[in-house]
C-alpha cells in the first residue's frame, strides 16, 4: 500500500464517515459500491446524493448503506477511490485504520474519563477523526477499549461507528441505559451483536 496516495479527507466530519466505510470494510472483507441516490421530502426529489453500498452475500444476510453526501463532499472523493483500488490494497488500509482506531481510543479514554459528557463528546469526536494520523496499536482489543468507556459516551462511539439499521442505535442506546452493575462491581456491558439479532427477531427483519 502506498500510504503517501491515501486521499484523507481535511474535514473531522468526513474523516469520520471515512473511518465508518473503512471499519465496514473491515468487518465484510469486501470494497462498497459507490451509489447514487435520492431523497423525497414533502413531495420534492432531493438529491443526488452518494451512498457507500455493500450487498447481502453467504456471509452477510444483510446488505448496509451508508451516507456519503453530496458529490463535492471529501468522503465522496474517498470512497471512489476506494473502489477504484485493488481489494487486497483497501482490506490492507482498512486493517490498518482500525489498529489506528484501537491506538486512538486507548489514548482518548484517559483524556474523557473526568469530562464533563458534551466535552468529552466533542474530544471524541476530534479524536476519532485523528485516526488516520495515528500510530498503530498492539494490544488491547477494540470491543475491550469501548467497554472501558462510560455508558452516554459508549453509547456515542457506538452511534458514530456502529453504522446500525434505523432506530436500532436508540434502543442500542436503551439497553446500555439501563444496563446492571455486575458482581465485581463493572458495568456490564451488552454484546451488541447479540442485541441487534433480538431486535430484528422483534421487528421482522
């Protein structure tokens, strides 16, 4: 991989909806498409706007979609470039970005701990759109790290990387709410794998 041509995005916003195609390609070992849509609102066609766009496959039943924005935006540019490399150079990136990922949020989880919650959230915000200018780390787990992190900001972290179908980051947020503390004292932390089956189960998808 030749690091040097990596189109990061400047923008903390659109470096975040980088990270969010990257961690998907991650987790699917495939490259998106990348799509044009629309919006309607009140009777009016808005649009177009660009979607990053993964099918359901033998391993994935369900495809997932995420939003890119309109055509000038730097995740745009990204995810097109993205498409137009070789697969084993994009899982390559991607694999790389979450050890970033892992490094970046070990770093930030002292930095937050004391913080007030909407500071705390806006340092976690920056941090993770640091990502791509981090070093890589080689320990601890990514699901580890979230699980070390208080439950509002957990569940902020998981809202802006999750990339979960609609409505289930609420009741994601919920379950993390109104979680238990366990007998050795620690917050128990629910599989959030586990908690998206369930509510699929419950709304028939």
């Amino acid at each position: 991989m030749v690091r040097s041509h990596v189109p990061i995005p400047s923008d903390p916003v659109e470096r975040i909806r980088a990270l969010r195609v990257l961690r998907e390609v991650y987790r699917r070992g495939k490259k998106p498409s990348l799509e044009v849509t629309y919006r309607t609102v009140n009777g009016s066609t808005c649009g177009p706007y660009y979607v990053a766009r993964w099918r359901g496959d033998s391993r994935f039943k369900h495809g997932r979609t995420l939003y890119l924005g309109k055509s000038d935006n730097e995740s745009v540019s990204f995810t097109e470039w993205l498409v137009s490399m070789d697969r084993e150079e994009v899982l390559e990136l991607a694999r790389h970005i979450m050890r970033n990922l892992r490094s970046v949020l070990k770093t930030l989880l002292a930095e937050v701990s004391d913080l007030p919650y909407k500071w705390a959230r806006r340092v976690l915000a920056c941090g993770l759109s640091l990502t791509f200018d981090a070093r890589p780390a080689d320990s601890t787990r990514l699901r580890d790290l979230l699980e070390e992190l208080p439950g509002r900001l957990e569940s902020f972290v998981v809202r802006t990387l999750g990339g979960w179908p609609a409505h289930y980051s609420s009741h994601l947020r919920k379950v993390i709410r109104s979680r238990r503390k366990s007998f050795d004292g620690k917050h128990e932390v629910p599989d959030v794998v586990l908690e998206l089956e369930r509510w699929k189960l419950r709304h028939g998808r």
